[in-house]
C-alpha cells in the first residue's frame, strides 16, 4: 500500500548543535578537495536551523552571531570554524584555506565561516601531507550572558584519506 501525504512544513527547534550536509572529499596533498565541506547549525532532531538561536532556559535568541563584545574566551565568534584533529590526523600535518586565512595554518590563524544564516561553507580546504587519518573538527560557541556560561557546538568528521600528489614528468 503506497500512498501520498499531503504537503507540511516542519518548524526546527532551537539550536543544539551543528551538523555536517557535506564532508571534504577527493582531496589530494596541496590542492584543495574536489567536494566542499558544508555545515549547518540544527535541533535536536537534526532539521536545519536558520537562526541558529537556542535558549538557556526560559530565555531565547542567543546565538554565535550575538556573543556581546564584553565575554572573553570566545576564539570564533559569530562563525563556524574549522581544525585539523591533531591526535588523530597524520603527524605534521597543517589545514588550510587560501579562501578563508590566505593559505595559512587553521590551527594559527582561523579558518572561519560567518553562520550567520546558520550554513556554513568551505570551498578551498587543503591538507598539507598524504594520509589515512584525516580527521576535522568544525566547532562554534554560544554565550549566556547572564550567567557568562559557554557553550560549544561541535561535529568530528569521520577518518578521510588525502592522496599524494600526481608525479611530474
């Protein structure tokens, strides 16, 4: 029996986390990968939320995007940012984004992207040696002023390989 609902439209929650739409792949050692890395800020129940907002409590529309200039502590605000996992990826290895920091360690200098329209995207990523391992870790805070509380949203890629580069003749 196949039958067809009528059309809805589904309300997200307040923000819990983020979550990944797409994940770096096809990446090879100084060029950037062939499939771009998209993040989202969602509900509990991983619909896409545009605002980004959440509540602490009964009180609501705190968000990355309205962290106040007076908390300190914050190290990417108003955007996702995007690391290398340095336990588990390739020793040595350095993440970067010409795009984003102009080619310079993600693990120095932010490789960020403004969230707030609650999508993120990361055009250009490069890794710097051949490997197994690869592991990213995309992260951003929100802040109760009230209580001056952190909180940080955060979502690990599974292991990705990154290829050495083709031979030159």
């Amino acid at each position: 029996l196949v039958t067809t609902s009528p059309v809805f439209h589904v309300t997200p929650g307040m923000t819990t986390n983020i979550c990944n739409l797409s994940l770096p792949l096809g990446c090879s050692v100084y060029g950037p990968c062939m499939t771009e890395a998209e993040m989202v800020c969602a509900d509990a129940y991983g619909n896409v939320q545009p605002s980004c907002e959440t509540c602490f409590g009964s009180r609501c529309g705190f968000s990355p995007s309205n962290i106040p200039s007076t908390f300190l502590g914050i190290d990417c605000p108003g955007s996702i940012c995007v690391r290398l996992n340095a336990v588990k990826s390739p020793r040595g290895a350095v993440l970067s984004s010409t795009d984003l920091n102009g080619g310079k360690d993600c693990s120095k200098q932010f490789c960020q992207v403004s969230v707030a329209t609650g999508y993120a995207r990361y055009t250009d990523l490069t890794m710097s040696v051949p490997g197994t391992t690869y592991v990213l870790k995309w992260y951003t805070q929100v802040v109760y002023p009230y209580t001056q509380t952190k909180v940080t949203w955060e979502f690990e890629s599974p292991p990705f390989n990154v290829t050495p580069p083709a031979p030159r003749v």
